[in-house]
C-alpha cells in the first residue's frame, strides 16, 4: 500500500452528523429505531440514504432487489467493485447502530477516498442491503445480489408472502425484478462490514476491534401443533387435545436439547400464536416461529433431524397432529484469509488492539461468500445490548471501526 494512505482518516464529526440524521427515522422513545423492513419509517431511510448520497454527488445506484448504493468511481471503468455495507432496516423496536452503523461508515469511508483524490485497483461501492434482518425473508438484497436467491424463497417467506408481496409493491419491487439483481464473480473485488459485536466478549476483554472469522447459518421453520377446539370449563383435562401442550412442552424439550448435545448451536421459539386464542377456549392450533443456529454444516442437519424429532414426539404426546414448514436457510461461512489479515493489519497500524470472533448473527457476507472475499470487523457494544433500544456503542469506538474498515479497503484496493 502506497505510504500516504496510511496517514487518511475518517471524518469523525461529518460521520456523527450522518448517523445522528439517519438515527432520527423511525426513531422510537426509548432512544432505538423502529424500522422493519419496507415499513413507512424504513422507506423514509431509504429515501434519506438516496438523497444524501445525491447531495454528496456520488452516483446513486439501485437494482432489481431494492439494495441502494452510492458508487464511486475510483479504479478503471473494468475494475472490480469492492463492497462496503451493511442494512438500514432493523428488527421491531430495535436499536440506532445494528446495520446504520456499517452503512453511514462505508458512506464515510467513499467520502474520504475521494477528497483524497485517490485512485485504486478497484472501484468502491457503499450498500445498504434489502431486509437483512429477515422481517420478510432476511438477507434478502444479499442474497439476489450473489445470485442465490429463488423463485421459492419469495413464495413461502417466514414473514408472511402476504406481508413480502405487499411491501415489495410499497418499494417498486417484484419477483422477477428481485430475480435480476444477481451479479458476477468477476464483478466483485469482495465485500466488507463494520458492525456492532451484539455480545460482550470485546468490552470483557477490553479489545477495540474484533476481526470475524466465521458466521453462523440460520434455518427456520414453522411448526404448527393442532389439537381441538373444546370448551375450556366444560371439557375434562382427560379430554382436552390442547395445542398449547405441544407447544410448550416442545420449546422446553428443545432448550434442553440444545444444551445438552449442540453446545455450539442455539435455538430460539421467537412466536407462538394461538387459535382461536381466547381465554375460554382450549387452543385449537399453536403455530410457533422456530429458528436455529449453527458455524456448522454437518451439526445444521443433526440438529435439525433431532428438533423434528422431538416437536413430532412432544405433539404424539398430547394427542395432537404436527404440521412443519421449512421457510429457509442462511448457511454458516468462513470469513476470508486475506481480508482478516488486511483487518489486522490496519488495525496495528491504527494502534487498535484486536482479537478474532465468531458471529451469532446473520449477515449479509454470509451470502456472498461464495461469490468473493469477505470479511467483517465488530466494535464494542455496551453491554453487549442489540435487537433492543438498549444498543449503544461509543462513537469512539464506531470512529476506530470506521477508520480500520478504510485502511483496509485502501490495502485490499492497491494490493
Ligand atoms: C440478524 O441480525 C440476525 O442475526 O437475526
Ligand atoms: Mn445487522
Ligand atoms: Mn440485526
């Protein structure tokens, strides 16, 4: 890397302005955002992101899966992109920084490069990704962008196709807009992400920056335990086909489960919704919302037959008969060598101390890992708060992330 771009830093203040505007969409009262995917407020960021990158001067750019970016030409007209980004629309009643914070950076980070004046082997590019929090289907953008995306996936969503159609149609969008966004391999000199950590392991271990190495795969199902409505003072407890039952009796058996033999995956029962759902009625039908986790492929399908297994025992238990929708899966994928060391790098010469970590999370890098280099860097998040208006990272720390995620495209860029 060429000795003077080691001395360029971000814009700390031009940054915070950007954030704090972004911050005020879909802002809620208890200092979060509320901005699920294609809702008012999240179109309203969409809007914003458009036109401060106009106002900036940069070339706007949209494709046929709603990810808008700003592009800067910085390399030859058949240089390869390389990808800075993360999302703008965030989880119901979430927090200021998941996927805002990696956008207004990557933003920050073309603003630099060009009031520099530099030039590079690759041209840069700052996303924001369509429905990275699975609202609708998540890593939506990212994955019609890497080409994975099918037909089916948009016609069983686990939010809702009624929901998916609806909202595609408030953006522009369609299925056959959706199926055109893909890209080519040649295209893409990779893809980076600065994120917030969503856990505590940097501020327990004081570190500045963690540098990825791995990102979990998510599967999710719905399960739909059915029993019989029954009046509920009349009926005797012998009697009853209660839906409830599976139910729960199966979250409980799953976290046990999970415990016990999958000490590296997570589950989580995120929804139950009961009908008909009334105090005086036992429950004729429980659909429950089940997401699963894991770094890895071969404990995926374990853990998936032994999760079908047990909600068919828990339902044969009760009386009751199972009905089991798969609604998609995120695979688990390594981060790539180079970018890590590019991370690390920068961060030596930044002075930031950094230690490598494994993401719970999805993100978007997980889709295109196949595709091209991908790495993602995560800074502290007080106490370890996300999904939630608790979520708070200190600028500083948002600055250094900031600044490594330059660095770094400026070595990977001239390499
Ligand atoms: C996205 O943030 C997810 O991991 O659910
Ligand atoms: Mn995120
Ligand atoms: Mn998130």
């Amino acid at each position: 890397m060429p000795q003077a771009f080691s001395s360029l830093r971000i814009n700390p203040d031009r940054m915070l302005d950007s954030f704090t505007q972004l911050a005020a969409i879909g802002a809620t009262a208890g200092g979060g955002v509320d901005r699920p995917t294609f809702s008012e407020a999240h179109l309203a960021a969409r809007r914003w992101f458009r036109e401060h990158i106009e106002q900036n001067g940069f070339e706007f750019r949209a494709d046929g899966a709603g990810n808008h970016s700003a592009f800067l030409s910085c390399g030859d007209s058949s240089a390869p992109t390389l990808i800075l980004g993360s999302h703008l629309d965030s989880v119901p009643n979430g927090g200021r920084f998941d996927g805002a914070l990696g956008v207004i950076a990557a933003l920050e980070v073309l603003k630099t490069v060009r009031e520099n004046r530099i030039s590079l082997n690759v041209n840069l590019e700052a996303m924001d990704f369509t429905d990275e929090e699975g609202t609708l289907v998540g890593l939506l953008g990212s994955a019609a962008l890497a080409g994975h995306l099918r037909l089916e996936n948009l016609q069983n969503p686990r939010g809702g196709q009624e929901r998916l159609v609806e909202g595609m149609k408030r953006a522009g969008l369609s299925d056959e807009s959706m199926l055109s966004a893909a890209r080519t391999k040649e295209s893409l000199a990779g893809y980076l992400e600065l994120h917030i950590e969503q856990g505590k392991r940097l501020e327990r271990a004081g570190v500045n920056i963690g540098i990825v190495t791995a990102i979990v795969g998510i599967w999710s199902y719905r399960l739909s335990f059915i029993g019989k409505a029954d009046h509920a003072g009349t009926t005797t407890m012998e009697d009853r086909r209660d839906a409830s039952l599976g139910a729960g009796a199966f979250t409980l058996a799953a976290r046990e489960l999970v415990m016990r033999d999958f000490s590296n995956c997570v589950v989580n029962v995120g929804k139950m919704e009961f009908a008909p759902g009334a105090f005086n009625i036992v429950p004729a039908r429980v659909d429950v919302s089940l997401e699963f986790r894991s770094p890895d492929e071969d404990e995926f399908n374990r853990l998936d037959k032994a999760l079908l297994e047990l909600a068919a025992r828990e339902s044969s238990r009760f009386g009751l008969e199972l009905k089991m929708e798969f609604l998609g899966r995120h695979s688990p994928s390594l981060m790539d060598d180079k970018v890590r060391a590019a991370f690390a790098a920068a961060c030596d010469d930044l002075g930031l101390s950094h230690m490598p970590l494994s993401s719970g999370a999805g993100h978007d890098g997980q889709s295109l890992a196949d595709l091209c280099p991908v790495g993602m860097i995560f800074v502290p998040s007080v106490d370890g708060a996300s999904h939630s208006p608790r979520e708070f990272t200190k600028w500083e720390d948002c600055v250094n992330g900031a600044n490594v995620l330059l660095q770094a495209a400026l070595r990977l860029g001239s390499g």
